[in-house]
C-alpha cells in the first residue's frame, strides 16, 4: 500500500466537499428568498379584505415586497385573480446566479390560492 496514495484520495475529497458547500452557499440565499415570498403570497392569499382591492395594488404590494427580499419581480409579471372572496396568485420569476466558470438561470413560481 501507498500511503501518498491515501493522501492524494483524502485531498481530493476535501477539495470536491469544499466545492458542494461552495455551491451551496451560492445557490441557497435565492431559494431562501423564495421561501420567504411564498410565504408572503400565502398570507396574502388569506387576507379576506385583500380581495376588495385592484388586482393592479396587490400585484404593486407583491412587487414591492420582492424588491424588499432582493427579488427583481415586475408588478407585470404578477398575476392576480380575484374569485369572490378569494385570491388566486402567481409571481414567476427567474435569478441568474453566476459561478466561477458557469452561470444558471434559476426559475421559481411562487403562488397561493390557486
């Protein structure tokens, strides 16, 4: 047996363990941030005198609220449908998120009360 040879094995996956938390740590502050916006549809979505407003000021309260979360989210992109007393919400939207060597396009499609 080589001894080196274990060494070399053991660096290798240090360095590989270290690039998965790497991407990681990239590529978790985007669904977080997703997480966090569904969250807000959802109680959105609950509110029973949300539905007497303008789909048009609830789409703006949405954007508004992504921008807040570090999401670029157009109130054009938001699509709101008022049934009765009922919401039904979307807000898709995609991130870029850029890495050394490669970059992906992240596409999330946050809604309540479909």
């Amino acid at each position: 047996m080589n001894p080196s040879g274990g060494l070399w094995r053991t660096a290798a996956a240090v360095l590989i363990l270290a690039g998965l938390i790497g991407m990681a740590g990239v590529l978790a502050p985007p669904y977080v941030r997703n997480w966090r916006l569904q969250e807000y549809l959802n109680s959105l979505a609950g509110d029973p005198n949300l539905p007497s407003l303008p789909p048009e000021l609830i789409a703006s309260k949405i954007s508004h609220k992504a921008a807040s979360l570090g999401i670029a989210l157009d109130a054009s992109s938001v699509h709101v449908v008022i049934r009765g007393a009922r919401l039904a919400i979307r807000a898709p939207y995609a991130v870029r998120v850029e890495m050394p060597g490669y970059a992906v396009d992240l596409h999330f499609r946050p809604e309540a009360g479909v």
